[in-house]
C-alpha cells in the first residue's frame, strides 16, 4: 500500500480514533497556524445537518481539516445561531482548543444502541452533511452517522463516534500529502483528576480495557489510542501551562514519516516549540488556536510508557 492511501475503515466490532477537533473563535487564524506548520488543509465547508422537515438544515459549524492517511485534524469555528453554534461557543469560551474526540465503527446505530445499555445518555443519532468540490471539479456531498452522548457525561469534551458513509470523498489523496510529512493521527490526550475514574468510564464507553501507565492509564483501541493524565503527568509530559482547565482535551499525537522534515517546517513557523530526548517536536499552539501537537516518527514508542 502507497504511503499515501487511506487507512481502511473499521469493520466488524473495530474501534479507531478518527480525528479531533479544535473550537476556535476564527478559522482564519488557526488555518494560518497548520498551514505554516506544514499541513495541507481543505477548503472552507459549512455543516448542514439533517432533519426530516428540512435535509439541509445548517448545523452551525464550518471547518478546515488535515487530512491523513490515517485519521484527521478538524479546525471548526460556530456559524449562526444554533444549539451546536451555542455549544461551540460556550466550549470556546472556557478555552480554545481541542474540544472534539471522535472514534470510528463500521455501525454508529449499532454503537449507539451499545451506549445505552453502558448507562449513558445519549442524544439522539444524527446525520451530518457537508458539501464539497470532488477532485475533478463536481459537486459532492459528504455524509455521516454521528453518535454522542449528552453533555455532561463525558465532561471532557464533545465525545462522539461515527461512521464514515462517504470516505473515498474525504480521504482523496491530493489532501494527504503533506510538507511536514504528516502520516496518522495515534494518540488523544485528556487531563483528567482522577485517571482511574475516568479510565472506567472510557473502557465503557469504547468497550476496551484500560491499561496502568506513569500517571494515568491508556485504552488502546484498534487503530490509535486514548491516554488519560493527571495534570501534573501533563505538565511533565507536554510542558507548562498545557492544562486550560480540567477536565480537558489537552493534546495528541501525529506521526510523520520524515519528523526530520516536520521539525524545519515548525521551525519556519516560529511557533513555540521544543524536541523531547527521543526526538518527538512538542508544538505549543496559540492561544487562539489552543493544545499541543506532538510529531513523531513513524516508528515512535508511546510518549507515556
């Protein structure tokens, strides 16, 4: 397989982490920042989000992503006023910055009747639309199933699983090719108070075991995975001041394929910035942005033991 073809979608009970999301007050800004990082990003598309009365009903969110082989990064600021518009803002307003954690499956129905027998409450399964321009000019629609649980429940964040209906739209591979040499999305970072609680509360949720690590614990899941930290295990890992609240989504991991490459692109972009003893670039981003992006490479060991 070319380096640069899309990694296959989940299939039977498989479970993989599929892209984050950051909530920022402006797109402009923050695309400004990746870009400048080295990744390539799509164009500009507003969420639509279906209803029975009206299919193209807006959802109150636009986004930018990277696009990787193997999951992606969503940059998404609120459009309107919507309940999804308020719950954007009202996330930004604690902090900028990484709000979103989403996990794929091959059945988000399946999934979200699963979330009910855990105990958690859900609200009720979507369907999400996003219009785009196909790689030979035509329109096109891209479309999900979208699961979440009711705010609250999983207090770190927007915690969602969805399947993907139209991948071989998004996943084209003049989007995939990137000059830091991003490759995959491997690992979502939350700070949390108390990492055993919450590490329960995940292996429900995603229906995986939990493992003990140096101030926290890791659910693995079949492709990329899920660490839990204290803030003070944060703070050692990713540097002071990456904790803007608890709890929160705090960081995540992108491998590359050259970290040599990403290294000088981060360099350029004069962005706060520090290489750790095994090699991995530590990349603050700005307040208006918010989290840290670690780039490893291909072949990195887990930052957390």
């Amino acid at each position: 397989m070319s380096v640069l073809e899309p990694a296959p979608q989940p299939t039977g009970d498989a479970v993989v982490l599929d892209h984050i999301g950051h909530w920022v007050p402006s797109l402009a800004p923050a695309a400004d920042t990746f870009e400048a990082m080295g990744f390539v990003l799509t164009p500009y598309a507003v969420h639509a989000q279906g209803t029975s009365l009206d299919p193209t009903a807006p959802a109150g969110s636009a986004n930018r992503c990277a696009m990787l082989p193997a999951g992606y990064l969503e940059l998404l600021e609120p459009i309107g006023d919507t309940p999804i518009a308020r719950e954007l803002r009202a996330g930004i307003a604690r902090h900028p910055g990484v709000h979103i954690a989403a996990f794929a499956v091959a059945d988000a129905a399946a999934h979200h009747e699963r979330l009910a027998a855990a105990g958690f409450p859900r609200r009720p399964l979507v369907a999400l639309e996003r219009g785009i321009t196909d790689a030979s000019g035509a329109p096109a629609t891209l479309r999900f199933s979208v699961s979440r649980p009711q705010p609250g429940s999983l207090p770190e964040g927007r915690v969602q699983v969805l399947t993907h209906h139209t991948p071989e739209l998004l996943w084209e591979t003049r989007w995939l090719d990137h000059p830091n040499t991003a490759h995959a999305l491997t690992d979502l970072v939350f700070c949390v108070d108390d990492p055993h609680e919450a590490a329960a509360r995940y292996g429900r949720y995603l229906d995986r075991p939990a493992r003990a690590v140096a101030g926290g614990h890791v659910i693995t899941l079949d492709r990329g995975q899920l660490t839990l930290l204290t803030p003070a295990a944060v703070t050692a890992t990713l540097g002071e001041g990456t904790v803007p609240a608890v709890p929160a989504m705090v960081g995540y991991v992108v491998q590359c394929r050259d970290v040599g490459r990403a290294l000088r692109s981060v360099e350029a972009s004069g962005l706060a910035h520090r290489v750790s003893s095994d090699g991995a670039v530590v990349v603050r981003l700005p307040a208006d942005t918010g989290g840290v992006v670690v780039l490893t490479g291909l072949r990195a060991d887990s930052l957390w033991g």
